[in-house]
C-alpha cells in the first residue's frame, strides 16, 4: 500500500515547476504501478502548447476554468469542474487558463518525476 499525503509532496522535489504550471507528482514510474499520477496546478492567463508523443494522458478538472484546443481540428472545448479531457491520440493541443486550474492528471507510460515539456511540448520516453 502507498500513501502519500499532497502538502508533503508540494514541499518535496517531486513538486516541479515550469512556465504557467506547477505539478505534485503523488505516484511515480519507481512505483511499479503500470501510471503516474499528478495533481497539477495550471496558472491563470497562461497558454500552454502540449503534444506528448511518448505519453498518453488523462485530465479532470477539479477548479478553474480555461479551454483546450485541438490544434488538428481546430476544436474549442471549455475546462471547468467535472470536466475530464484525455489525450488518447498524442493530439497537439494548447490550454488557455482563465481562472486557476486545480487538476488531477494520470500520465501512461509513468513519469519518473522531474520531467518538464521539451521544444515540442513532450515529455521524454524516459527520464532517470
């Protein structure tokens, strides 16, 4: 059994910061349990480019409002509570943040835990 406890882990360095976001990172790859799992802050009046291609993901949100953009299609989605995106394509997207977004986001294959986005807005296959 893990227990984790989310004030500690933000005041760890498995809590990673990088422009307009920060992330917990509660459960990591040396936790054998096949995903990570994060609580990610996203900051108000940021926009963020994302396309990972080694990584799929899923978001709900929590708090906050934004939207994401499908940068295929060109698709407009609003973010608030209840809402849940996942990235089930490696879709390109960019997230525009209105209000602060509190999220819980679950990343397959795992992250080891300090990755941050590289020039095309991915994370690496893997990160040691």
């Amino acid at each position: 059994m893990i227990i984790r406890d989310l004030k500690a882990i933000r005041a760890s360095e498995h809590n990673v910061k990088s422009e307009g976001w920060e992330s917990a990172r509660m459960l990591l790859k040396q936790d054998d349990m096949g995903f990570s799992f994060h609580i990610t802050t996203l900051y108000a009046g940021a926009e963020i480019k994302l396309q990972y291609l080694n990584h799929l993901e899923s978001v709900f949100i929590m708090q906050g409002q934004g939207t994401i953009e499908n940068l295929v299609n060109g698709e407009v989605h609003d973010l608030m509570p209840g809402s849940l995106y996942a990235l089930d394509a490696h879709d390109h997207h960019i997230l525009r943040i209105r209000q602060e977004i509190v999220c819980a986001c679950v990343f397959n294959p795992p992250v080891s835990g300090r990755e941050v986005h590289d020039e095309n807005g991915s994370y690496p296959a893997d990160f040691d």
